[in-house]
C-alpha cells in the first residue's frame, strides 16, 4: 500500500542541508527583507509576475518561441489549437 522507506546516504543528507541553507535558505531571507523594506503591493505583484517573466526570459536566452511555452500559461487554449477548429452545428 505504501511505498518503501527511502534512506538517504550522508551524502545525500549534506546535500539536502546545503540547499536548505543556500538558495531557499537565502530566498527566505531576502523575501523577508523585502517585505519589511519595500511596497507589500510591489513585491505581491512582482512575485506573481514570476513564471511569466521566468518563461519568457528562457524562451529568449533559449530562441525559442513564446508558443512553445504558451501552453504552460494557457492550456485551454493550447488544447483548442492543436485539436483544429472546431465547428457547433446549430439545431432548429
């Protein structure tokens, strides 16, 4: 029913700690830093704002097109288009 423990090595535990204490341990604290120090308003809409503009810088640095990764922000839409059109019959 369940799935078997994992054991990590002590290699593996060094590794979970150091990214606690460096990329999410420094986002922690600089988010903190900007709520205290900035516009609320600001940093809401910037952190928001984040995986359209994540998205659109690596479809620039990659040359990529923005359609390839519309799907990710519309995938209603991305759905639609690759079905084709799509024809309602009127009923009298």
């Amino acid at each position: 029913m369940f799935e078997p423990a994992a054991s990590l090595s002590a290699g593996d535990t060094a590794r979970v700690i150091a990214l606690g204490l460096g990329p999410m341990g420094c986002a922690f604290y600089l988010w903190s830093y900007a709520l205290r120090r900035g516009d609320p308003r600001l940093i809401g809409v910037l952190a928001n704002a984040t995986p359209l503009l994540s998205t659109t810088s690596l479809a620039l640095v990659s040359c990529a097109s923005l359609a390839v990764f519309a799907s990710s922000f519309f995938p209603r839409r991305a759905l639609a288009m690759a079905s084709g059109p799509s024809v309602e019959v009127a009923k009298h």
